[in-house]
C-alpha cells in the first residue's frame, strides 16, 4: 500500500470508527461540511453506488475521502433510525468496501440486514465483521443469535463455530457475564441440560438479578420438568421485568408443565392403586385356596 492510500486509509479508518457524523458535526449532520467537499464529492441517496470514489482517488484526497464517509455514515445512521433498513444496509455495504480493514461497516450492515429479515445476510457480514479490527464482543453476540436462531436442527458446523466463538471470547477476557448468557443460548437452543445447568449456575453467582439469568434458570426447570421451581421462577420474572412476549410463552409452558406434573403423579397414584388392589386380589385368592379345615399341626396328637 503507498503513502497516500495509507494516508488515507487511517483517516477515513478513524472516521468509520467514530460511527456517526454526528459526533464530529453535532446535529448539523452534512449539511455543516466546510464549503467545497460536499459539493464535490455529493452523495445521491438514491443511487450512492455512483458517487462511490475509487481507493486511488481517496488516497489523493483523504480529507474529501474522510467527509464523504462522515456523509454516508449520516445517511446510513439516518435510514436505521427511520426503520429504512434495506437502505441502511446498502449504504453500510458501501462503507465497507471504502473502509474493508475496520469490522464497523460490516457489523453495522449486518444489524441492517438482520431487521430485514435477511438471516443469512446478516450472518454473512457478522462473520466478515468479526474477522476485522475493532470488532466488539456485541458482533460476536449478534453472529452467535444469528447462527442459533437458523431453523431446523442445528448442524454439526454451526454448533463448532459458535462453541469456539464462545471459546475465543472467553480467552480474550471478555466479561464473564455474556460467556456464560452465550454458552446457556446454546444449551437451550441444543437442549443441553447439563451446560444449561453449569451456565445458569455461573450467572446465579454473576448477576442473580437479570431477568436473562431468571429466564435461564426457568428454561433448565422446564427441561427438568420441575414445575414447582418453574412457577416459583415465572413469578421472579414477573417481577425482575422480563419483556412481555418472553413472559407469555413462559406462561404457556409453564401451564403445559403444571398439566404434565398432574398427568404424571396421576398415573403414579393409578399406578400404585393399581399395585395395591393387585396385592390384595393374590391375598384373597391365596387365603380362599388354602384349605378352610386342614387340622393344624400337632392335632393328630392330643
């Protein structure tokens, strides 16, 4: 790479990692670019893949390369917040292919495309992201949800990228916290009692009061079928402010519980009915077969 592409590369980098033009115009937004940049570097919101500049050209003029970026980074922030996400995603796109060593544009792009709908998209940027410098322990986060929420049964290569995801972030140091909420997604999505039970355990210890650790410690009663603690844990839900739409399947489940508990101790007590009246049916059948006049012993004798 030469001087100038260099040159440009670092400022328009630290730019992109500002994530917003905002923080360098305040409210103003483009608008407040010094007099000539704009105008000769303008973006068409409705076609920007035209205005894209060339990475010699930016390399050229990295302060018209620096503003133009802060412009679209503008329109991308603008386009998300007004839930114009497809937009939002292509403009994101573009950044990353002016800016392709930071993971910001991808990562960015991969929120856009996952509140389109796009899964597959948004996996495919968040793993770009996450091959990146400055990527965040939210990408990681993100790709992991991403990669748990495919339907269909989870397939062997996804289930080995997200353990060593988990991995890589716990030997960065990453809060223990989010590991441990990671690891129980994947023990819930896997049906995982047992790493279920080891994570919900680390975060009882590491922050008891998150709603996120209630509603893992209500999963692995689910799976156990433990209906007294489940209810007993949807009434600390409840109360720990667990999101409204989380709290109503929760309530459904743990209703489908409470009539699989009374299903089971009804069949253990028809069971053990059944057992008793067995019992007693072989006593009164031994008793009328043994014989009602047999002399007892030592009668022949007296």
């Amino acid at each position: 790479m030469n001087s100038g592409l260099r040159r440009a590369t670092v400022f328009v980098s630290l730019i992109v990692s500002l994530g917003s033009a905002r923080l360098a115009f305040g409210d103003a937004g483009p608008s407040a670019l010094p007099h000539g940049l704009a105008d000769t570097w303008s973006i068409d919101p409705a076609h920007p893949e035209l205005s894209l500049p060339s990475r010699e050209r930016m390399a050229a003029e990295p302060l018209k390369a620096g503003y133009y970026v802060m412009e679209m980074s503008a329109l991308a922030d603008a386009a998300m917040k007004q839930h114009r996400y497809a937009d939002a995603a292509r403009f994101f796109d573009l950044l990353a292919e002016l800016v392709p060593e930071r993971a910001v544009a991808f990562a960015r792009s991969c929120e856009a495309y996952e509140a389109l709908g796009e899964g597959e998209a948004a996996l495919r940027r968040c793993r770009e992201a996450l091959g990146k410098d400055g990527a965040r322990v939210a990408d990681s986060a993100r790709y992991i949800g991403l990669l748990l929420a495919r339907s269909g049964p989870l397939r062997d290569a996804d289930q080995a990228d997200v353990a060593a995801t988990i991995e890589h972030l716990r030997r960065q140091g990453a809060d223990a916290a989010i590991v441990s909420r990671l690891d129980c997604q994947m023990a819930v999505r896997l049906g995982d009692e047992a790493r279920l039970a080891e994570c919900s355990s680390a975060l009882n210890r590491l922050v008891p009061n998150d709603p996120r650790t209630v509603t893992f410690a209500w999963a692995l009663a689910e799976q156990q079928g433990d209906y007294g603690r489940a209810s007993d844990l949807l009434a600390r839900a409840r109360d720990t402010g667990v999101e409204a739409s989380l709290l109503s399947d929760m309530t459904r489940q743990t209703r489908a519980l409470r009539f699989r508990w009374f299903e089971l101790h009804a069949r253990a007590l028809a069971l053990g009915v059944s057992c008793g009246l067995l019992a007693l049916a072989v006593f009164v059948f031994l008793r009328r077969r043994s014989p009602s006049g047999a002399p007892q012993k030592g009668a022949a004798t007296a």
